[in-house]
C-alpha cells in the first residue's frame, strides 16, 4: 500500500512538470505571436509612410520642374512679343519723320501760296472799292448803250413808269442777279449778317499784316470773298482826339458756284417759279428789289423790272461789265430805286 502511494505521488509530479513546461511553450509562442505582429504592423506603416514620402518628393521636385519649363517659355514669347514691338516703333518713328518733314514742305507751299492769293485778292478788292464808286454814273451809260445797240428800223417802245425820279434806298433790299438771260436770288442779306457776327473773330490775324481775305459761305450758291484792315484814324476819347488803329472790313465781292445758277426769265414769270416764290415773303410797299444786271440781260431787265412794278415792288438796277463780280465797300454808293 505504502508503495502504490510513492509511485501515484511520482507520477503526479512528474505529469505537472510537463504540464507547466508546455503551458510555458504555449505562452512563448503566443508572445512571439504578439511580437511578430506588432512588428509586422509597424513595418507596413513604415513601408507606407516611405511610399507616401517618395510619391510627395517626387511630386515636389516635377511640379518647380514644371512651373520652370513654362515661365522660361513665358519669358522667351515676351522677349519675342517686345523685338517686334521694338521694331514696330523704329519704323513708325520713321514713318513719323518722313510725315513731318512732308507737312513741313507743304506748309511752306501753303503760306506762299497763301500770300499771293492775298496779294491777288486785296488787288481784286481795291478794284470793287473803286467801281462801287461809279456805278450810278454807270447804270445811266449802260442803258443808254443798250438802246443804242438796238437796229436803226426797229422800234422800240418806250415804257412809262410813274415813278421816274430815282431815289436811294434806305427800307429792306432784296437782291437779284441777271446774266446770260437768267435770274437768280443773291443771298447778299444772309451774307451781310453772316459777317457781322463772325468777322470780328478774324481780328487777331491782323497782327502781323493791315488786311486778311477771308472766304464764307456757299450760301444758296454763292460764296463771299471779303477783306479786313487796319487803319489809323483820329478818335475821340475822353483825353481828347487821339489817333489810333481802327478795324473795318475793306470790301467783300460775290462769287457764284456754278454759271448756270437761277432759271430763265420766261420761267421766272411763271405762277409758281423760285423768282415769285422768293419775292412771296417780302412786302412790296416796303421792299426794293435790286437788279445786278450783265450786259447780256438788259432786255430781261426790262422785263423783270415791269413784271415787279405790277407786283407793287419798287426796282434798283445795278449795271455790272461782264466778268466783274457783285460786290461792296464802305465807300460804295446804294441803290437808286425807281
């Protein structure tokens, strides 16, 4: 009996042994199990965190490879763009100089030509000065030679008018010129107000020279050459008579467009013509209608002058010599109606 119980005790022990030796074996491996995979773990985290790192690196260092690429492309365009520009404007500096020295050369032609066309029209207006100072002696002859003219055997019918006595015009003047047997209206009112308002704004041209010709118009046809000086005069002021420079204009002349300007004076007579359509808006009792006649138009004046006496128009004949122009002064004389 006291055997069996050793022998049971040993083999207790000994099967206890081999348990704590195996659980020992199992708690080993379980932690190398552990450890592996901790190890594992982190090891995929360091391979991603390396992965991830390289893809951002090798991001980095293309995209300033990029950036660098494109702005020197950048900078070579601008550089292309600002020769072309650099070129463009040598030559239109060029081009500049060559425009200024052609404006130059014309210039120079212009005021040359300038000068003698003045020369030529202050010629032209002193011609007008001295004429409009004898045209009412004139107007006398140049009937008396129209009649003369006339065929030996023809008769001529003498025309009564009762207002023979001629006497000068001082109420509204309407204008109109005979020539080549037409009759055409001489906006010689429009032109008188036009200058009035705008020939003092000339004045200051006066400074280096006495007298400018200047030029108005067309109106209705018709142009005006007109001339401003300076003289010196005496006047009287406040300290007593003083001699100082005075602006006036120094004459004017007409000049039409065109020759064939106006209508026959067969269709002037007619109801609805432009000669009755412009004489509809004056008064007959307080207008005169002034005749610049040419010598070719005499028996038209005749004419036109009997056709406005049955209107109740008083007429002013202006005879001129052909190739003269309408035209004025200060010292001209005014029209003498009948």
């Amino acid at each position: 009996m006291r055997r069996s119980r050793r022998n049971d005790a040993s083999n207790d022990s000994g099967q206890d042994s081999f348990l704590d030796i195996v659980a020992n074996l199992v708690g080993i491996l379980i932690i190398l199990v552990m450890v592996i995979g901790v190890r594992a773990k982190e090891a995929l985290v360091e391979a991603a965190i390396t992965t991830s790192t390289t893809e951002v690196a090798e991001a980095d260092v293309e995209t300033p490879v990029s950036v660098a690429g494109q702005v020197q492309s950048d900078i070579h365009a601008i550089q292309s763009k600002l020769e072309e520009v650099q070129t463009e404007a040598k030559i239109q500096t060029t081009y500049r100089h060559q425009l200024a020295t052609l404006i130059s050369a014309a210039k120079y032609q212009l005021d040359k030509t300038q000068n003698e066309l003045d020369a030529n029209s202050r010629q032209r207006l002193q011609m007008v000065q001295e004429f409009s100072q004898a045209q009412r002696q004139l107007q006398d002859l140049a009937l008396a030679e129209s009649a003369l003219q006339r065929r030996a055997d023809e008769p001529v019918p003498l025309e009564h008018l009762p207002t023979p006595l001629a006497k000068t015009v001082f109420g509204k003047e309407v204008h109109f010129q005979l020539k080549r047997g037409r009759i055409v209206y001489v906006p010689l009112n429009e032109f008188v107000e036009q200058l009035s308002n705008e020939w003092q704004q000339k004045v200051w041209k006066l400074k280096e020279t006495d007298e400018v010709v200047e030029m108005a118009g067309p109106i209705q046809g018709f142009r005006m050459q007109y001339g401003i000086a300076k003289t010196t005069a005496a006047v009287n002021t406040s300290a007593g008579l003083q001699r100082r420079e005075v602006v006036h204009v120094s004459g004017f002349v007409l000049h039409p467009v065109r020759e064939d300007l106006g209508q026959t004076t067969d269709a002037a007579l007619e109801p609805d013509s432009s000669f009755r359509q412009a004489l509809a808006s004056y008064d007959p009792q307080r207008t005169t209608v002034t005749l610049w006649t040419y010598p070719d138009s005499y028996d038209e004046f005749r004419t036109v002058r009997a056709e406005l006496y049955r209107l109740g128009f008083t007429s002013a004949g202006r005879p001129l010599p052909e190739g003269y122009p309408i035209g004025g002064s200060p010292n001209g004389s005014q029209s003498a109606a009948q």
